[in-house]
C-alpha cells in the first residue's frame, strides 16, 4: 500500500507505531499466561513462571507506550512546526538502536530469566524493580535514544513554528527524560530505594505522561474536529499548572508504607484524584463549541465535521477512561485509613490496569488511527465493524478485569487483613476465598476478551484502506 506522508518523521512516527502494537500484543498474551497461573499454579511451571511473565508483561506494558508516544510526537511534529524534523537520520538510528535493545532485553527476560545474587545481574539480566527492571546497559541506551529524541524536538521547534502544543511538549519531554534517572541509581536502604523508585513510577507516568496525553489530545482534536487552538491550548496550560502540581503532590499517597511523614497521606490522596480534571475539561468545552458549529454562517449552512471517527471515538474513551481509572479507581484506596487495609491486594491491580488502559493507551490508540489516515492518504475515516468491535471488546474486556480484580480485592481486605490482621496465613487463606478465586477467574475471561478486541484493532489497522473508506 502506498505511503501518503509527506514528511520523513512522520514515516519513522509508523515505524514506531508498529512496533508498539507488536509489543502490545505481547504485553496482553504476558497477562493472561499470568492470570492463567493466578488459577493454575502449574501451568508452565518452572519454564515460564509467574514471576516472569508478569515482569514481561508489566514491563512491555511501558515500553510500547514509549514507543507510541516517541512515534505520537514524530508524526504531529512536522504539522505543528510546518518544517520535516531537524537531525531526521539521527531519529531513525535511534529507533533501530532502542528496538534492537528491546528485543535483547526480552529475549534474556524470556530465556535466562534470573541471575546470580551479584552486580552483573544488575548489568545483564535484571535489576529488579517493577516497571524498571530493564539492565543497566539498557537502561543507559533508553537514555542515548530519548536524548536523541530531544535533540529533535527542540532543534525543530526552536527553527520551525512553536505553537503552544510544542512549548509544552518541549518542557514535558524534559521531565520525561530527567525523572527516569531517578531510577537508575541503587541504595541499601529500602525505604530510599523506594522513595526514589516512586519518582520514576508515579511522577514519571502519572505527571509528565498525563501532560503528554493532553498534548495529544489538543492536536487530535485540532485534526479531527477542528477545535479551536486557543481553547485546547488554554486547557493545555491549566492541564500543565495542576498536573505538574497534583502529580508532585499526588506522589505523597506512595509514602504510607515508607516511613515519611504523615501529613504526606492526605495531600497525596487529595490531589491524584485531581489529575484527570483538565483533560476532561477541555473535552467537555471542545465538544460544547463543536456542537454550535450547526447553523447558518454568511447565508450557508454550517455542518459539524469528523474526518476520522475511530480516532475521535479512542480519544473520547480516553477522557471518560482517564477519568474512570486514574481518578475514581485511584481515588478508591489512596486515602490512608483505607490505604492500609487495600495496599498490597488486587485493588492496586485493579486501578493499574484501568488507569494505563483509560489514560494511556487509548489515546495512543486513537494516535494509531491518525498514522493509518496519513499514511493511506485517507481525507474522512469512517468506523468499520472491526473499529467498533475492537472499541468495544477491548473497552469491556478492560472493565471487566477491573471490576473482577476489584472484588477479589474486596475479598482480600475483608479475610487478610481485617479478619485476620494482615498475617502470612491470612495471605493464604484469602487466596482460598470463594470471592477472590471467581474474581480472578473473571479477570481471566475478560482478559480473553480484551485479546480478542485487540486482534480485531489489529485487522483493522491493517486492512484499512481507501477502497473500505466512503468519503461523506
């Protein structure tokens, strides 16, 4: 099929895009060999444990949103600033480097699985810290790649236009490249590795990505709807103030178990569950002006215009699922008087999985079809019956795990450690509990479904084409 991108970082901005849907992939059939071994101990033990396939399965979770999101900047780069990418070439080395290390990186987590008790492990193998566990040779590649990317985006910016969108991209990617040293340091006291480690996994994801996503949801909207730039980009600037303020804040409801002071629980819970907000917000205000747009302008009619309606329906999932998991899930166990009871059950995987899917993935779904637009040179993209059953699987296959890990939770709070006081047979019991193990099943079968939906994402990206798309 022909490629219809005019620009060469919009080209890479595909290439990226491809890889994060392979790892995706990967990502859901990691997940459901582990809620599979959840049920069935024995399943492929000791040759693909537990242990491993959840590392797998948590850590490609985050490398394909990288990749999504390098590739989400590549591809609105060129459009914003109105010029190709500054050092292009340098990009598409980079992108050849990171993929050639993320595939080293799996094959060892996949094969050699662990090491010895001894710093070369920490090199070669696995450092042991969830969501980081990549190498220190790896981890200090993902640093070479990201300062590349940098390079890029602020070389473009600082020759081409810099619209409001790429001000605040330019800052963001700084955080986003700053806060991941944080994790890439080692210290004998646990509670200081932890306190550093929550600087990579909370202020890392839960400031600087969800900046990242309101970014990508202002140029969406601008493409799709045609929303107009002053208000996407004055959401933008609210989005930046309170999430860059609730997410260092938001970072206190972590502290509770490590020993730092207790003012830190309430601030913590108060403003994580804020962060949604100004997303939601410019939604609500987009959508309210885009439904005026009906009438009469200088004698003709004015219609309200969609040019790609699988896109726009990800992004709109994405408000109510940003909203839904990392605010009302999250909201649910942050408070510390509940905090200490839900720590540590299947309510954290419950919030995980809704909060990544409902903040992040979708709109980097919703990037996905803008790519295939491009790329196929298509002017008004309709929903198929792929789009909309894999919008539909992948959204109730990813609620019902929700809801599923939400109750086995329930189950764990009120045998492990209400009843019996948090004890290692309380541990044991509660895994025996009627409602943790039909909980964890249903998590299974929603897991199934969420699999499914995503097949159909994936025939519909690829088959989509301008002989299946009727222009309005």
């Amino acid at each position: 099929m022909a490629n219809n991108l005019k620009f060469e970082s919009q080209k890479l901005a595909i290439n990226y895009f491809t890889v994060a849907a392979i790892l995706f992939g990967a990502q859901l059939l990691m997940g459901l060999i582990a809620a599979t071994q959840f049920l069935y101990p024995s399943f492929l033990f000791e040759i693909f444990d537990f242990s491993v396939a959840r590392m797998v399965h948590i850590n490609a979770l985050v490398v394909w949103m990288l990749y999504a999101m390098i590739g989400s900047v590549y591809y609105l780069l060129p459009e914003e600033t109105g010029i190709e990418t500054v050092g292009i070439k340098f990009g598409k080395i980079a992108f050849y480097i990171l993929t050639a290390a993320v595939t080293v990186v799996v094959l060892v987590y996949i094969i050699v699985q662990v090491g010895p008790a001894a710093e070369s492990t920490i090199w070669l193998i696995n450092e042991g810290r969830e969501y980081i566990e990549a190498p220190r040779w790896a981890d200090i590649g993902i640093v070479v790649v990201v300062l590349v990317f940098v390079f890029n985006l602020f070389a473009t910016a600082m020759k081409g236009n810099q619209t409001g969108v790429i001000t605040v991209l330019m800052a963001d990617v700084l955080a986003l490249a700053g806060l991941y040293l944080a994790g890439m340091f080692f210290t004998d006291n646990i509670s200081m590795d932890q306190y550093w480690w929550w600087w990579v996994i909370h202020l890392w994801v839960e400031a600087t990505w969800e900046v990242f996503v309101g970014c990508l949801a202002a140029y969406g909207l601008m493409k799709m709807i045609g929303a107009r730039r002053e208000v996407v980009e004055m959401w933008l600037w609210i989005e930046v103030s309170m999430l860059f303020g609730s997410g260092i804040l938001g970072m206190g409801h972590h502290y509770f178990w490590i020993g730092t002071p207790e003012y830190w629980w309430e601030i913590g819970a108060l403003f994580s569950a804020l962060e949604p907000v100004p997303l939601v917000a410019m939604f609500v205000h987009v959508i309210y002006d885009w439904g005026k747009e009906t009438g009469l302008k200088e004698g003709e009619k004015v219609e309200k215009t969609m040019n790609n309606s699988p896109a726009f329906a990800w992004f709109v999932a994405n408000a109510f699922g940003n909203f839904l998991g990392a605010g009302i899930w999250g909201f649910f166990h942050t408070f510390p008087q509940v905090n200490i009871y839900t720590h540590g059950t299947q309510f954290t995987s419950a919030h995980g999985h809704l909060a990544f899917f409902g903040a992040y993935a979708t709109i980097l779904i919703g990037m996905f079809y803008m790519g295939v637009q491009g790329k196929n040179g298509i002017r008004v993209m309709k929903a198929t019956f792929d789009s909309k059953m894999a919008i539909t699987l992948l959204c109730i296959g990813v609620m019902g795990m929700t809801v599923s890990l939400t109750v086995a939770g329930y189950g764990q709070v009120l045998v492990e450690r209400a009843q019996m006081g948090a004890t290692w047979e309380a541990y044991f019991v509660s895994q025996d509990m009627v409602w943790f193990v039909q909980g964890l099943g249903w998590r299974l079968a929603t897991g199934i479904v969420t699999l499914i939906g995503f097949v159909y994402l994936v025939k519909d990206l690829l088959t989509t084409s301008k002989k299946s798309i009727h222009e309005r």
